[in-house]
C-alpha cells in the first residue's frame, strides 16, 4: 500500500497505467480530470511499469507545476504476460486488471482512464452514476453498431457475445469497487487471459475482449459523451465529458488529423515548459490525408449518424 493510502482517502480514485512512452500523456489525462473537478472527488494514481528515478522527477515537476497531486505505484505482471502481449498494444494495458492488489478497498468507484484521453468538461459527477446495480459502467464500442455490411457486429459475435449483447470500450471504466473486489472478477479476466495462447489467440484485442467476455450481463451502458471514441467522435462532434483519441495519430504527435485541433492545443498548453515539450505536444509536420478523408466523410454521413443514433437510444 502506497503512502498516500496511508492517510485519508477521498472516496474515488481516477487511475491511468502505462509504460515511460505513455508517461507525459498519462499526465496530461491525470491534468485534464483535476481541470474539470476529478480532484476534488478523488485520489489520483499512476500504475506504471519501468519507470526510472528520473520519469518520476519529470512527473514531479509536472504534477507541481500544474498543481494537482498523484500517486505513482510500480506495477507488476506475469512475465508470461508481458511476453504475450500483442506487439501492437503495450503489455501496461493488463495492469487495469491487477488494480485490486494496489488499491484501498475502502474506496466506492474507481474511474480507470487509458492514457490517450482527456477531460473535456466537467467529470466529477460521474461518480455518483447510478448503474443500475451493475458492477461496471461503460460506454459501447462502434464493434457492435449495426453496420449495412454487418462488419461491426462481427467482431462482438466472433469472441463469444450471444446475439444483442453489446460491446463496450475498455479505455472508460466507472467500477464499482466493493463489487468487483467482492466477486473478484479482475482476477478471472488476468487468469483467462493468462489462459490464451501467444499474441491472444483469436482475439483482436486481449484485455478488452476477455473483459466483454466476464462482464457480460454485468456491465452499465453509459451515454456516448462519457467516452467518445474516434470513428463515433466523427458523427457525433459534441463536446464529451471524455475525449479518447483511439487512432494511430495522436494530437500530441507531428501528423496533422482532421478535428485534432482541439486536443492538440490542449496537448501544447499543457507540456509547455515541461521536460516532455520537444518529445511531445510538437507542432505538426505532416498530414494524413486519408485519415482525413476518411474524418470528413463521416461526418457528412448522416445517414449512418441517424442509424447509429437510434442504436444508440435503443
């Protein structure tokens, strides 16, 4: 238990995991949330893998310069699971699921964040979501919106989800606390995903698949606005509570994307004058057009907009 846990806790935690690489952005999310009131409600931490002493004096000086506090706790897996992470997704990604050995269970909600997000508007209310008794909150994911070639819901019925069950987006998860440390079920997605053979098998996406798998039927569909995803974030541009930038091209990077202008201010305002400001928050340098070609289109697509509206209300 960290020293933080060892004096009073606030009743929430806010956590983001990642490795080095991710350590300025994890930042900037953990910054975005106090910006927006996460603060006030809860504690914030950062699982990390690898970091050196000089990491955590550059997330010192960023965390003081913009005045918000947060804990930094090493994270640990498997070796086997570190060895069979997928190579496109960093093994820091599992460490959401080793959260019950690291947090107080005297904690109420837990908000885990992936560390490509920030907080557009205010957040804090989101712990006190009604969720229907479910043990988790989350927000539906485009893989099973109806789609006019089905290709979407392809994806949630090839892992194992029966017809009409959803599948939501992992980078969002509002957790009821006492109930997942009660039916102990981040340990059963860490064993079943301990049970996959190398690079996951059959699965496109390990952690989150096998998270769909043992919350189905236990999980909260939370309002669109609480994780807008890239792809839906094209057909819906309102401002979200939670902004994910889950493509390839990040707003902190050097390619220019299509509706990016936002984040990336947002990006620079924050790593100004940081340690991390000639490695991120650059100003870009070059363009990817058929990413924004392919932005444009969808959002003077209103046909697929009204569709996956009514999916969405359904």
């Amino acid at each position: 238990m960290s020293k933080k846990q060892k004096n009073k806790l606030k009743p929430d935690a806010i956590v983001v995991c990642c490795t080095p690489s991710w350590l300025p952005a994890a930042a900037c999310t953990l910054k975005s949330c106090a910006d927006q009131g996460g603060a006030e409600v809860a504690d914030f931490y950062v699982i990390a893998m690898g970091l050196t002493e000089q990491d955590k004096v550059d997330f010192q000086n960023f965390q003081t310069r913009h005045k918000f506090s947060a804990t930094i706790v090493e994270g640990k897996l498997p070796q086997k699971l570190i060895d069979n992470a997928p190579k496109r997704f960093s093994a820091a990604a599992f460490l959401r699921l080793t959260l019950n050995e690291i947090l107080d269970p005297t904690y109420k909600r837990v908000l885990y964040l992936d560390s490509d997000i920030l907080a557009l508007s205010p957040m804090a209310h989101i712990f006190t979501m009604d969720l229907g008794g479910k043990c988790l909150g989350a927000v539906e994911d485009y893989q099973s919106f109806p789609s006019i070639f089905g290709s979407w819901k392809d994806h949630a019925r090839a892992i194992g989800l029966k017809t009409g069950e959803r599948y939501f987006n992992s980078g969002v998860l509002l957790i009821d606390w006492p109930q997942i440390l009660k039916r102990k079920l981040l340990q059963t997605c860490l064993a079943r995903i301990m049970a996959l053979p190398k690079s996951g098998g059959k699965l496109n996406f390990p952690d989150q698949d096998v998270m769909n798998l043992v919350f189905a039927g236990l999980w909260h569909r939370m309002p669109t606005r609480y994780n807008l995803i890239s792809i839906v974030s094209d057909y819906f541009p309102e401002t979200p509570v939670f902004r994910h930038f889950t493509k390839d091209h990040k707003p902190w990077g050097s390619v220019w994307v299509l509706g990016h202008a936002q984040g990336r201010q947002l990006y620079q305002s924050m790593l100004k004058g940081s340690e991390w400001a000639n490695k991120m928050g650059v100003r870009a340098t070059r363009i990817a057009p058929f990413e924004s070609l392919g932005i444009f289109m969808r959002r003077t697509d209103k046909a697929t907009r009204e569709r996956y509206r009514k999916h969405l209300e359904s």
